[in-house]
C-alpha cells in the first residue's frame, strides 16, 4: 500500500486485508514458479533484509531468513532477547536504528496487535523505504503463514475453490486463524470453527462446538491451546484433559484421506494425536515447506516487482 509525502511508494504486508485475490494468486504462482529451483537467485543482491524477533519461533524466522537467502540478500537476524531491548530500548528506537542500515525490508514478529502497523510509521519517521512484513503481531495477523497453508493445501488437493477447512481449536487467541479464515474467503473455500464456546468467537465464520463438524470438511486445520496469551484465571475450558477428550483430534475422529493441517509447534497429545501428525494424511511438514517458497514469493511480490516469477526461476 502507498505511502504519503516525498518517500518512493513502498508496499507493505501487514495482513491478508492488504491482498485481493489476484494478489494471493500472483504470490501462489510465483511460489510454485521458485518450487524446486536450486541454488541461489539474484533477485535481492546487495539489498538487505532484517528479520526481527519479539517472540519466539522456529519455522517462521528460518524461512524468512533462509528466503532471503536465497534470493541472495543480506540477512540481519535480531531477536529481542539478548539485544538492547532488555536494557528497555522503545520499538520505535529500534526501528531507527536499524533503518539506518538501509534494509530493503524489515520482517516483525512482536506479541502486541498492531505492532507490524507502527514499525511502518517508525520508518517512515526515519524517512526510510524499508518494506515492512508482519510475521505475527499479538492474536491479530500472521499473513504469511495463510499464503503458506494455501500453497500447501493446493499442492495437496489440486484447488481451493470450494474446499470445505474446519478450523479446531483456540480460534481466540489465534491470528494464524484470523488470516486463514479470511485468506480462504479470498480463494473460494468455505470455513467452520470448532471448539469450546470460549475460545471460538463469534463473528469470524460459522461456527460450532460439535467435533462432529469436521466430518465434512476436506481439510481439519488444528490449532495449539495458546496459553501464554491466556489470563491468568480464567477458564476457556474445564482442563486440557477435557479439551483432548472433546476436541482433540485424533485417527478415530478422521476419514480416510482427510487432510490435517497445523502451523506448529504441536503440542502432541493435547489438541493433536501424535498418530495423526505423523500420518500420511498430515500436512504439518508440506507447510514448513511451503513456508520457504511462499516466503521467497512475497519477498519477491514486494521487493522485485515486475520481474516475471518464471524469468526470476530461470524456468520461463
Ligand atoms: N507457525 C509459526 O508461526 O511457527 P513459529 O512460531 O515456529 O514461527
């Protein structure tokens, strides 16, 4: 999206609410276009690409940094802990500094809503071009990790036009859940949310508290019970015992052939059987790879605009 004043337009990902579906197809095309090359390509050479670290991860920094990898940028990894946050150093104060490195594009993961949005501001303060990438703020967005699921639904299934996804578990506390659910809006696919009545808001899709609605759908995506973004004291659910009994998914619970999704990390044995994770009907490994060219894709949509996918892939 544009920004105002005497800055070059630059273009941020900061939600799946910036994408139209033309967006989401040019990026799925262009991911599938990267599938399977080897080796480095040039796009991004000498340009540098910051990936900075609020909160933890383990799919979603390795593959924005191994993205930009290989597209042959500089990488400047920043994880908050260890660096000169914990002496108090503000976001804003971080961002300034680290645009005066001149990154073409600064990759946030940060726990507060909205945090993506205000490291924008921050470089437009530094009067800096940076492109700005949410990799997670709080429970609000995490659009890259949509883009990825598409991708790996449509490797598996060959469409996602009116595919049916049943989203399971802590929708509340999920902006994995809140970018997928509008991601598959964009694509054709239809969607319900099932859960305990707590931890499923109203609003985001249909909804029901019923394990049995997954029974229809090609595709059950399993969310992780979020705790660490739970208050302290309430109770969403009697216990995770009963949450595993009622909702947790497990092979007698699945057709064969349907489909299951997580974003990961699992916790095994609580919203996911350990069973179904390593099934052949399990996705989980498809998406970390999926991550990898659909994170190639979008640093690629934003950064090297007008270049062809194919031409880039030296496959067209
Ligand atoms: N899915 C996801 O965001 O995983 P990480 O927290 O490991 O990055």
């Amino acid at each position: 999206m544009p920004e105002s004043s005497s800055q070059p337009e630059r273009r941020h990902l900061l939600s799946i609410g910036d994408l139209d579906r033309g967006d989401v197809e040019r990026i799925l095309e262009t991911a599938r276009a990267l599938d399977g090359v080897e080796g480095k390509l040039p796009t991004l050479a000498g340009r540098l690409v910051i990936t900075l670290f609020y909160e933890s991860s383990t799919r979603t920094s390795a593959s924005f940094e191994l993205a930009a990898k290989r597209l042959s940028a500089d990488t400047l990894p920043i994880r908050s802990a260890g660096s000169s946050v914990d002496k108090g150093e503000s976001l804003k104060d971080t961002v300034l500094t680290l645009a005066a490195y001149e990154p073409a594009a600064i990759v946030v993961r940060h726990p507060q809503v909205g945090s993506a949005q205000l490291v924008a501001k921050h470089l437009v303060t530094a009067d800096s071009g940076a492109t700005v990438v949410n990799a997670g703020d709080g429970t609000h967005q995490h659009p890259t990790q949509a883009l990825l699921d598409l991708y790996a639904m449509e490797q598996a299934l060959g469409r996602l036009e009116g595919l049916h996804v049943a989203i399971v578990g802590d929708v509340l506390h999920s902006r994995v859940a809140r970018s997928l659910v509008q991601a598959l809006g964009l694509v054709g696919a239809s969607v319900v949310l099932v859960g305990p009545p707590a931890l499923v808001p109203r609003g985001l899709a249909e909804r029901s508290m019923e394990i049995s609605a997954i029974e229809s759908a090609d595709v059950v995506y399993v969310l992780r019970m979020q705790r660490e973004r739970m208050l302290a004291g309430a109770n969403y659910v009697p216990s995770l015992r009963e949450y595993t009994a009622r909702w947790g998914i497990t092979p007698e619970r699945l057709r064969p052939g349907q489909k299951v999704m997580h974003p990961g990390p699992i916790n095994r044995g609580v919203e996911l059987d350990g069973r179904v994770a390593d099934s052949a009907d399990s996705l989980v490994v498809e998406q970390v790879r999926a991550g990898l060219v659909v994170r190639m894709a979008v640093l690629h949509d934003l950064l090297a605009q007008g270049v062809p996918a194919g031409e880039i892939a030296g496959v067209a």
